[in-house]
C-alpha cells in the first residue's frame, strides 16, 4: 500500500474547500463522501504531526540515547583495580569455630609473602557473660559472626590469590560477577559506618562488662571470706580428731584386710608402718601396714574391740 503524500498547498486548498463546502451545505463530516474524509483524516494527521511530531521519531530518539557501555569480562574480574580503594575492611567466610585457624593462618603467610604490606585481622566478639560454678564470670567469648573473619588490606591480585590459598578461607563476600567466563565472587569493602558501628558495640560490651565482672568479683569475695569464716569456727568448736597411738582402734581401707577393724600394738615412725590385731574369722591376726592405709576411729580403745586387747 503506498503512503498518500499531501503536499501543503494541496493541503491547504483542501481545507479551505471542505470549509467552504460545510459552510454553503451546512453538512457534518459524517456526511462527506469516503474519498473526502480520507483527505479530511491525512489533513488532521499531518496537523497533529506538525504539532507533536512522529511517534516513530520519538521511540527512536528514546532508543538512540546513549547508555553507560557495558564492562568487558577482563575489566570485571581484574581484582588489581581494588587496590585503587587503599587500606579497606574485607569480610571472609570460614567454616564455624575455625576463625582463630585462619586468623593464625593470616598472620604467617602476611609476614612471610607481604614483609611490607600493613594488615589487620580481627574475629569481633564480646564477653560471654557465662558464670563457672565457684560464681565468677569465664573468659569465654562470644562471636558476633560465626563463620566470618575480617581482614584489613590493600587488595590485590597476588593478595587475595595468597588469602583465598588459606584452607580454612572459603572466599570474599561480595557481588558474583555474572560474566559467561567465570561466576567468581567480587570482593565488596566494608563500609566505614558500619565498622565504625560495630568498634562501638564491642567497646560498650566491654565496658558494660568489666562493671559487672567487678561487682559479681565483690561479691564472691565476700561470700568466700564468710564460708571461710564459718570453716574456721566449726573446726575450733569440733573435738581434736583421735590420734593414732598404740592401743587405738582403726578402719583398714586397703590391702588384704580392708573393711576390717582392728587395734594399734605398735607404730614404727620410721618405717612408717604399724603392727595391728585383726579379728579374722573370731580368731585375732597379726598384720602390718603403712600408717596411711588405715584411718582412726572415734572412741579408739582396744578394749571396744572384744577379744582383740588380749594376746593370742
């Protein structure tokens, strides 16, 4: 179908008779002749282009403007240009309870592989606040981010290969690249608001903690003094203990004889032994042994013992 081209001189004439045509007939466009609304209708059209313009013209100037060039895979996974960022907070992932075996791992291979680069490694934790059972506080710590490690470098090619070597380190937290060559993560730098908020938190945990652990530490103290005070009154108001003497009735607790009674006849202080009468099927028995092998018992008198005071 060819496009009907109407020239404005043409145009114009065609107004003008249309309207001198309505305006001797009196007579609604409804009423022209199909020929004559066709030239009616390319007239408005043209109007309309005159004042608005094409659409066509603008879909195409919309698509014609210039969008930021999308970056070449090289450029994307090149981790050199991170350097360009300086002395930055990286995070790390690293299987649960395994941060302080990469943090170790860190501090070797920096001195090692990099004498001259400034680093910092930190695995952020605050007290545990766990009491043992005499009621003080542990020295337990709790991580605030179990399976992160953070690590503060000017990044690199050569540093992040050597990080990522570490065998406890499972990668950088960042963005993926998303290229067709490799879905490698891209490092991201921890903001300084947010490593400036979380300084603040561990220094406040701190503070608030060391208060607490001085307080609870009085109070053990005194709890302690008061046990001791208590210990020290009983002992001095308790009888003195029997001692171990001849003829004093002790508890055999080993040997050949334990759980049997029997009655001191002679103590040897040098050899440490002692000679005893024990009553072994009704019959007493001679028997020697260490001093520490038997324990006194109260009321020791040899006579509490029938049968054993006298000589076999």
């Amino acid at each position: 179908m060819q496009k009907l081209v109407v020239s404005p001189g043409l145009r114009k004439s065609a107004v003008c008779k249309l309207q001198e045509r309505e305006a001797e007939t009196n007579l609604k466009p409804d009423n022209l002749s199909p020929k004559e609304r066709r030239k009616l209708r390319n007239v408005r059209r043209e109007e309309l282009k005159e004042k608005k313009g094409s659409w066509k013209e603008e879909v195409e100037s919309k698509l014609d403007v210039k969008k930021k060039p999308l970056k070449g895979w090289e450029e994307i996974l090149d981790i050199d240009r991170l350097a360009t960022k300086g002395y930055q907070w990286w995070m790390l992932s690293v299987p649960k309870n395994n941060e302080q075996k990469a943090a170790d791992q860190l501090d070797i291979i920096f001195p090692e592989r990099f004498p001259r680069v400034k680093y910092e490694v930190l695995s952020p934790s605050i007290p545990a606040r766990r009491k043992l059972k005499d009621g003080r506080f542990s020295d337990a710590r709790q991580r605030l981010y179990p399976g992160c490690l953070l690590v503060r470098c000017v990044l690199n090619r050569e540093v992040y290969d050597a990080i990522r070597s570490i065998y406890q380190v499972r990668d950088f937290f960042g963005t993926k690249a998303n290229t067709s060559v490799s879905e490698m993560i891209i490092p991201a730098a921890v903001s300084i608001v947010e490593m400036d908020e979380l300084f603040r938190r561990i220094e406040k945990e701190e503070a608030e903690f060391k208060i607490l652990n001085e307080v609870n530490n009085k109070e053990v103290d005194e709890r302690e003094r008061l046990d001791k005070e208590i210990t020290a009154k009983k002992e001095a108001e308790a009888p003195p203990p029997p001692k171990l003497e001849e003829g004093a009735l002790v508890q055999i607790n080993s040997g050949p004889f334990i759980n049997h009674t029997g009655v001191v006849s002679d103590i040897d202080h040098d050899d440490e032994t002692l000679h005893l009468k024990v009553m072994v099927f009704g019959k007493p028995t001679a028997a020697k042994m260490r001093i520490e092998q038997v324990s006194v018992l109260e009321g020791a008198n040899s006579k509490s013992l029938v049968g054993l005071a006298e000589d076999p």
